[in-house]
C-alpha cells in the first residue's frame, strides 16, 4: 500500500507530486588518506630543504594539491600525531621529517667516546 494509512481507514495517495530531475554522472577521484598526502608533501618540502611546519605545511598543501580540502589545524595535528606514533615522520625545532633507515639507526662510528 502506498500512502498514508489513516485512522478513519482511508488510504491517501499522490500528495505532492515531484518534477523530474535531471542527473549527470560525474567522474570519481581516488580516494587518498590525509596520512599518505601529508607524507608526500613532508617528503618533498624536506627535499627542498624548506622548514616543514604546520603552517608550511598548511601552504603547501593549498599551492600542490589545490582540489583537496584543507584540513582544519586541529585535524592536521591529529593526523601529524597519529603519523609520528607509526614512525613514519619524526618532529624537530626544525620541523617534521621523513623517517629513512639511517634514522634510528647508530654505527658505532657515530658515537663519540
């Protein structure tokens, strides 16, 4: 039964008839995890010996990746947070940096005696 069942038993139909819609497809981007972006873009800002602040970061994101949403400071924090914990970026007083091999990795020529 379409329509409303009303007390009194009687049945309501076509209220409010609706215009015809006009649909278009339209194309979908892959989906890219805020975590991998951030990554890539902490990756080359290093290669480009430029500082990697939040706010650096914030610019970069707007100038390479100008169809992605900006993420909200508060977000950006969360995610940099979350990628320091799986050891993927590490913070400094200079800024964020990519984790390599040689990161967490000491020779013993690297200790001074």
């Amino acid at each position: 039964v379409h329509g409303d069942y009303r007390r009194n038993k009687e049945i309501k139909t076509n209220e409010g008839d609706v215009s015809p819609i006009s649909m278009s497809p339209i194309s979908q981007s892959q989906f890219i995890p805020l975590g991998e972006i951030l990554c890539l873009a902490i990756s080359s800002m290093n290669s480009a010996r430029k500082q990697v602040t939040q706010e650096a970061l914030i610019e970069h994101l707007t100038t390479c990746f100008p169809g992605v949403p900006t993420p909200s400071p508060e977000i950006l924090r969360h995610t940099l947070n979350m990628l320091v914990r799986e050891r993927k970026i590490y913070p400094t007083p200079d800024g964020y940096f990519i984790v390599t091999p040689q990161t967490y990795f000491i020779t013993p020529s690297l200790i001074r005696t």
